[in-house]
C-alpha cells in the first residue's frame, strides 16, 4: 500500500464530473461549445483537468437540436484534459447496471485527482452525486456546484400535470431533495450559481458562495459608444425591440410570454418582439401566434448556433422580456445586461440578484403576465426610465467576464479543497 505522502504527491489536477454530455462521432469525442470555454478555463487555472461525463447515445443526440457542439481536440493545448465518457444510465434498470463499475472507475479518478469538483444534475443517472458518495468515502474534500433547484422544477413543471404524474414529480422531488442535501452537507465547499441556488443549498454547506457561471469574455460587453448610441435612440418613438434567447420549454413558459407580449400590444404599444431558439413547445407557440394574430408583432427566428449573431440580436433589443417559471439561473440574463438589454419579467431570487444596487431590471410575480404586459406598455410610454435602464445594465453588465469569474472560483477551491 502507497504511503498518504507518496499518494498527495502522485494527485494533480482537477476531476470534474458534469451533467453535461459528451457526444462520439467518428471517433471524435464532442462536448458542448458553452462548456468547452469554461474546460479552458479551469485548464488555465489547474494546468490540468480530467472531464468525466455521461455518452449521449446518437439515438439522443439527433433530438438535441440546441445544442452547439465542439471537438475536444480544438480545445487550447488539448494535452491539458483527459475525457472520461460513463455509461448514459438515466433509468433505474440502467443505473442498476453500471452502478458498480462506475464507482469504481470513479474511486479510482478521485484518488488521483488533487482537487474533486462535482455538478449535481439529478437523482437516478446523477454520476456526480455517485462520485461525491465514493469522495466521502476516501474523506476526500470535494466542491458541489449547480445552477438550478432540481426538486423545486420537478414540481414547478408538473404542477399542471395530471394527477399520476403530480403524483410522480412529488416523490422524485423528495427523493432529489434528501439525496442531494445528504451530499451537500458532507462538502467541504459549496458553489452556487444565482441566488435561488445559493438561497436553497448555502445553510446546507459551511463554505457556501454564490457565483455565476458565465462564458462571456470582457470583449462581449457593450462598448461605451454603442450603450450611448442605444440611450440616445430609445427616447425617439421608434418601436419597442423585444428578445429571448432560450430554449421553447415549460420552465420558461413561452406561452405566457406570448400573453405578456400581447397584453402591451393590446394597450397600444409599438413593439416587435423576438424569440431566439427552438423546443417542445414550439408548435403551440406559433399555433397561439396565429390564432390571435401576432404574426406582425412576433418573431420566431428558431435556433442559432452562432453565439456571436446571438449577442447581436441582444445588443440591438431595448430589453429582454424573460418568463421563467423555476428556480434555475439562466445564463441569457447576464447575456443581456452586458448587452445593454435591461432584464424585464417574472421575480427571481436569481434575477434580483442580479440588478441589487446596480440597477437594469424590473420584475413582477411569478405567473402574473397582464402586469408584465403592462409593465411593458409602462416603460415604453416613459422612454427617459427605459433609457435609465439601458444605461444601467450596460454599467451592470462590465463585471460579468468568464476570465474573472473562473479565477475567482479556481482560488476558492485551492483555499477550501485541502
């Protein structure tokens, strides 16, 4: 048996296990593109790291029609990373399965790994939580980071649901919630991305930090000449320019949006507004369009892959008009204030959060869409406010770069993961 000295010396790096999937073609291993950023990123700040992660089975994969992908051998000085793909096993059949050869493999990584990082992403096929099981097990430090609540959007999505499946959702989110809270109060270090997570997991961890998980570089944010331009042509009466980047699913009730939308419009505003992405819900939504004639006033431009035109198409809104009903932290918000959009739509822990004492956001209660229409119409009669927001979620927006914010969180795992 190796000494405990020998056995720190042998340990580099960083292990982190994702929710996030891995994708083979050809012999390529993909990986989201969004992600791949923050890989970099970690690897600048760890000089290496192991990725272990679920295979999407192309069966799958052929469905994810949002999802950008990018080879892993393009990534910055590729020797930095070694992938590790584990078995999809999102059933209890499958999970059963590989329960043990994944541990295994999981142990096996944790014991050669200086510093353990872990996203939660779930109950049955979480090999996140599977690999903070076996940290503890070897009273290794292991970090816990997520973006969203899970067993409150269990619920949240299933609220409207019939009655086996409400059913259903009730006992996953308790399972979920005691699973996950097990795990996180033997963590040495919890990372929690918004305030929603950081409100429902931090009094379960000691060391618990709120953070964002952003991917947007300093060269992203509005420059001073274009957020001036922006203030300026507001005031005039040219018409309200309305976006949403995300995808067309009941967590972000698009349907709502399209209510608020039409609200605003029928009080007598002059708006056009734009719905940036592609999902299950699509069909209805321009099924609703059609129906009460919206057809002059909404935009569906689907998917775009293009992160840059995405940004684009944010930057020339006045403001984002956002309708998430669960407690996730969407990226998309930060994406606007660095545009110069100000954020505009249901309360959030996360979303306030984000304009607290800097300014670039209004809100109303979750679900209430009439006075989201009617904040709407509000902000376009009064331009001189709007253009106040502009002003301020371009000033907001100048603190969120990826470069910062992964140093920032790479410093609080060396303090906190010896």
């Amino acid at each position: 048996m190796r000494s405990t000295t020998s056995t720190q010396v042998s340990r580099k790096g960083m292990l982190l296990v994702l929710p996030v999937p891995f994708r083979s073609v050809d012999g390529r291993l993909l990986f989201e593109a969004q992600a791949c950023n923050g890989l970099e990123q970690w690897a600048d700040n760890f000089g290496f790291v192991t990725v272990a992660s679920l295979l999407l089975p192309e069966s799958l994969a052929a469905q994810q029609t949002t999802m950008v992908w990018r080879d892993t051998a393009t990534l910055a000085d590729p020797q930095r990373f070694e992938f590790v793909p584990l078995p999809w096993a999102y059933s209890i059949p499958l999970t059963l399965t590989h329960y043990r050869s994944t541990q295994a493999l999981l142990s096996q990584l944790i014991e050669r790994s200086r510093y353990l990082q872990f996203g939660l992403g779930g109950l049955v096929g979480d090999w996140a939580a599977v690999a903070a099981i076996a940290a503890h097990q070897q009273n290794r430090p292991y970090a816990i980071h997520t973006d969203w609540v899970e067993h409150k959007h269990v619920l949240q999505v299933a609220k409207d649901a019939g009655l086996p499946k409400r059913l259903k959702a009730t006992v996953f989110s308790f399972l979920i919630e005691k699973y996950n809270a097990w795990i996180i109060r033997r963590a040495a270090l919890g990372l929690w991305h918004g305030a929603d997570c950081y409100s429902a997991y931090s009094p379960l961890c000691k060391k618990s930090f709120l953070i964002h998980d952003i991917h947007t570089k300093a060269l992203d944010v509005i420059d001073p000449a274009a957020l001036s331009e922006k203030v300026n042509a507001v005031v005039s009466k040219q018409p309200i320019r309305i976006c949403y980047a995300g995808r067309m699913e009941p967590m972000k009730a698009p349907l709502d949006w399209i209510k608020a939308v039409e609200k605003a419009h029928r009080l007598g505003v002059n708006l056009k507004a734009t719905w940036l992405g592609a999902g299950s819900l699509l069909d209805e939504m321009q099924r609703m369009i059609a129906e009460h004639d919206l057809g002059s006033v909404i935009e569906l431009v689907g998917f775009e892959s293009d992160r840059d035109r995405v940004l684009e198409r944010i930057r020339d809104s006045h403001l984002m008009l956002f309708t998430h009903i669960t407690s996730e932290s969407p990226r998309c918000l930060i994406e606007a204030l660095i545009s110069g959009t100000p954020i505009v739509g249901y309360q959030s822990d996360y979303a306030e959060d984000l304009v607290n004492d800097r300014g670039g956001g209004e809100f109303v209660p979750v679900g209430q869409w009439e006075r989201l229409g009617a904040l709407l119409a509000t902000l376009s009669h009064d331009r001189p406010h709007l253009a106040r927001l502009i002003q301020q979620a371009g000033e907001n927006g100048k603190r969120f770069n990826s470069e910062v914010v992964f140093r920032e969180r790479s410093d609080l795992l060396k303090a906190h993961l010896v």
